[in-house]
C-alpha cells in the first residue's frame, strides 16, 4: 500500500475509534527502538520494543506485517478495531492496543504497517507445557476465559478462532515456596472474528484451526456464538493434558478430532476420545458433565457462559482449599532462594547423675527453629548448653543446674558440638561473668608490674600518709589531693593509739608504703596479724 494512503486509512480508524470512546496513538518511525523477537507466525514477527509517549520510555510489543498488500492492511485494520471495541474497564477480555504506526520503504513510495501493542510473557500452550500448573489455578484460568469470551459477544464480537496460543498469559503470580498461585490472560487474535449483528452466521469458508472448530462450521451450516463456546470447551481439554503429551502427540489428538466430528461424534463420545489422552480422575464430575455440555451439538450446546464461569470459580476455591491442607512442596522453578534455618532437634539431652548406676533424664525444651543471620540467636547461645543430642536453657549463671545440685565446670568452646563425646557438656561463658571481667579494669601486664605490698586494710591512716615523692604527688593529684596535704607531715601515733589495731582503710593501696614507715610498721603488722579479727578475716 502507498505511504501516503496508509496514514489516511490510519487517521479514519483513529477517528472511528474515537466516536466510541477508544484512544489509539499514531506514533512516528523515530518513537519505535526495536529489541528482540519474541515470536513468529504467518501474518508476520514480533519483537519487543521500547516507544516513547509524550517523553517517557514505555516497554511493549511491536508486530511487523509480512503481508502489506491492501487487503492484508484491510483486515489488520479491523482486527485493531475490534481489539479496541473489546477492551472492558473491569474483566480483563482482549489485549490493549497501544497505538499503530506507518513505517515508509527506502526504495519505494510504499509503506507498511506495524502495531504496537502491551507485551506478554507467553501463551497458555507453553505455560502448560514448560511448568507444572496446579489444578485450581488451571479452573481460575478457565473462568477467566470464559468470562473474557462472555463479555466479547456482549460487545457483539465473535472471535471463531479460541485455542491455547490465542491465549496470551500476562503475569504469573507465585508463594514463596515458588508454586504458582495464580496467571493473568488475555484473548489475542481476532483476525478471523466478527461484529454479528444478526442471530445467525453463514459462511462459504471454513474458518478456525484443524481440531477446534465445531461441526456446524465443518458442515458449512448457519452458527452463531454458541461457536465460540465449542472451541472453548476444546481448549479446556487441550489445557488439562499433560506436557509431554503437549510437546509431542498434540497434533496426532487434534487430527483425530477433526476426523471424528466429520463422521458425526459430538458430546460424550469425542470426550471419551479425549480421554484416552488424559487422566481426567481429578476432574470433578461437575466439571466433567459441563466440558460434556460444551461439546454437544449446537442444538444440546444450551449451557451458557456465565454458568461456565460460576462452575470454574466454585471448583477453584474447592481445590485451593484442599490444597492448602496438604504439607508445602518446594516447586523447581523459585523466584528467589530461601534463607537457610538450622533445625534443633527434640531429643531430651541426658545429664549425669550423681549416682553412677542410675542416669536421669533432664528436662529440654520444645524444638526451635533459630535464623543463622540473626543477632538474637548469637545472644541465646550464650547462656545455652549444648550437646550432641540438643539443648538445655536449665543452667544459671552462677554454673549451677536448676534441676541438680551438681556444678557444672565451664569449659572453653573450642570445637563443635557435633566433636564432642557423647557425655561431654561444655559451655559459653555467661553474660554476667564476661562483663565482670570487662569491669574490673586492671589488666595482666598492670598486675605483674605491681610491687607486693601490705594489704591496705591492715595499716593506719597514719601509715598510708608518707612523705611526699614525685610519683605520689602525681598519684594524689590524679586522684584530687592538693599539694599541701601531700607536703604536711606525719603525725607519731600516741601510745594509746600504737596498743589498739590500725582501722581497716578502704582506700587503695599505694606502692612503696610498707617499706618507708619503718620497724614499727612492722611490729604494728605483727601484732594486728595475730589478733581473731585478722584470722577471720
């Protein structure tokens, strides 16, 4: 088609559309960055792109036609219109068109066109063939559709082209445990469909795909919307077979459809052929008797589609709930690694009894699951036994267990629990004794350095008061003595002072003392040693 022609047949959609409240863009060449191609058919390629509307980048999908003759546009111009005209503002029906655009050739004054619609993921034959999908998840995707063809013929659009591929899955919603919970779909395709504005529809050609279609379209006979609930039922089967049937053996299943509603098999009977390929045990009889329904003559076909949806819903909140009494199982396609969890196990730990014949058993707790990254397990275990059969929380922080009388030595963790004999306990210090330790502020090096001298209790005020040295003088004066009363002397203690003990002094020792006060410090220090006072202390 000519460039020129082609950007006014566009203008006239777009004019069309707006008349019934649809927006479609027209965009340039230059708005279009193209990226990979995500699929291919007989109309045409698709690739991924990136447009940009009013300034903003916008990821979608871009069709490019292999077919740019008149009528080839003609009817890619009313399958857009219809995609549009479909589009409902609560149930999710047709696939949003973007917008379109007229792409001009480099040789000629032609031009073709391509459509720039939202991107998917895949289509609903290859989500059943790559991924395991659970049964109530299958029966909520089966009421979708349904519900998304009902609201297409409310809008009086007959698609006569309902099949897996023609099913575009949007969004695929999984637990943490990576099975999938629920898939968003939409209807793609309507290059065969149809605006029906009488009750019948009667074709010279047969239109649909080789195992789908129904009899009266095979007979070349009247039909109506009733079609679309044939194929649908079609399409329920396919979806419930499993996936190596659906990779290898689809084909041959459909050929044999094809052959058996041309000799007249409708109903039970085609089901019954359809089972041979599928297990259909957990398949409730419900459901059963409606895919029945669905694939009767067009006569017997009087099951409507919102009773269609009503049945799938019912079904998929039954399964979700029996399913959700069974224990979780890890699915092999997971969105994201689980955190890892150490186990304790529930066996009582045995502690040694004081009678060597007889072994008590010690009470434990109940198992625990503890986070190996959490900061509060590393604060547990200080205060916790372990032990090769589990763990106890019975033991004070003096040592001591609660349930025995018997101390409990502490020893240094320096291996595993799992290297430990059978009968070995070990422990972590308590919090209480390592922040003893942190207080008391005089390290090792300090102590050795110290020189040995008369414990503080045992001398007198008087005897603690020598003469003023430099290093004295920097002590007190650390301490908050002034100068003068380091430089004051000493006062000779009375007679009556020097027959009574000294006073215990509280204060802290000072270096040196014991050696400047002389013989009668030390006979003062001979003295007070003997007394009961100083033996029981």
């Amino acid at each position: 088609m000519e460039f020129c022609l082609l950007e006014h047949r566009l203008k006239r959609l777009v004019q069309r559309l707006q008349k019934h409240n649809r927006a479609l863009e027209i965009f340039e060449h230059n708005d279009i960055v193209y990226g990979e191609i995500i699929g291919r058919g007989g109309e045409g390629v698709v690739q991924r792109c990136t447009i940009h509307y009013n300034g903003l980048p916008v990821d979608a999908a871009v069709k490019i036609l292999n077919d740019n003759s008149d009528d080839a546009i003609g009817i890619t111009l009313d399958e857009i219109e219809m995609l549009c005209l479909g589009l409902d503002p609560i149930i999710q029906t047709t696939l949003q068109v973007y917008g379109v655009a007229a792409i001009p050739d480099e040789n000629s004054d032609h031009g073709h066109l391509v459509i720039i619609t939202e991107a998917g993921l895949m289509n609903a034959l290859q989500l059943y063939q790559d991924y395991d999908v659970p049964l109530n998840v299958t029966f909520d995707l089966w009421s979708r559709m349904a519900a998304a063809i009902y609201s297409l013929h409310t809008k009086k659009i007959l698609h006569q082209d309902i099949k897996p591929e023609n099913i575009l899955i949007m969004g695929i919603d999984r637990d943490r445990s990576g099975q999938i919970q629920k898939v968003d779909a939409k209807i793609i395709d309507l290059g065969m469909g149809k605006r029906l504005f009488t009750t019948t529809v009667i074709t010279d050609e047969i239109l649909g795909t080789v195992g789908y279609h129904p009899p009266e379209v095979l007979l070349e006979d009247a039909y109506d919307f009733r079609a679309d609930v044939f194929m649908l039922g079609v399409t329920y089967c396919v979806l419930h077979l499993n996936s190596d049937f659906l990779k290898k053996q689809l084909n041959s299943l459909l050929k044999k459809l094809h052959d058996a509603k041309k000799k007249g098999m409708v109903g039970r009977s085609l089901y019954n052929i359809i089972c041979k390929s599928m297990d259909d045990t957990d398949l409730p009889t419900k459901v059963r008797n409606m895919i029945i329904t669905m694939l009767e003559h067009q006569d017997k076909r009087t099951i409507p589609l919102p009773e269609v949806v009503e049945i799938c819903r019912t079904e998929a909140r039954r399964a979700r709930e029996e399913q959700s009494r069974l224990p979780p199982v890890l699915s092999p396609v997971a969105p994201y690694p689980l955190s890892p969890v150490v186990v304790l196990s529930r066996t009582p730990m045995r502690h040694k009894s004081t009678d060597k014949d007889t072994e008590q058993p010690q009470d434990s707790g109940f198992s625990s699951i503890l986070d190996c990254k959490s900061n509060a397990n590393k604060r547990a275990r200080r205060s916790c036994t372990f032990s090769d059969s589990g763990m106890s929380n019975d033991v004070n922080s003096n040592g001591t267990d609660t349930n025995s009388k018997e101390p409990i030595k502490r020893k240094r963790r320096n291996r595993n629990a799992s290297e430990c004999a059978p009968d070995e306990v070990f422990e972590l210090p308590s919090p209480a004794i390592k922040r003893q330790r942190r207080h008391t502020g005089a390290s090792d090096r300090a102590a050795k350095e110290q020189p040995v001298t008369t414990p503080a209790k045992f001398r007198s005020r008087a005897n603690t008061m020598p003469a003023a040295a430099p290093a004295i003088n920097r002590k007190r004066r650390h301490t908050g003595a002034s100068d003068r009363e380091a430089k004051t002397p000493a006062k000779t203690p009375s007679k009556k002072q020097a027959k009574t003990p000294a006073k215990i002094s509280r204060s802290k020792s000072l270096p040196g003392s014991a050696h400047q006060n002389g013989s009668a410090s030390e006979d003062m220090y001979s003295r007070v040693k003997k007394s009961p006072r100083a033996q029981r202390l």
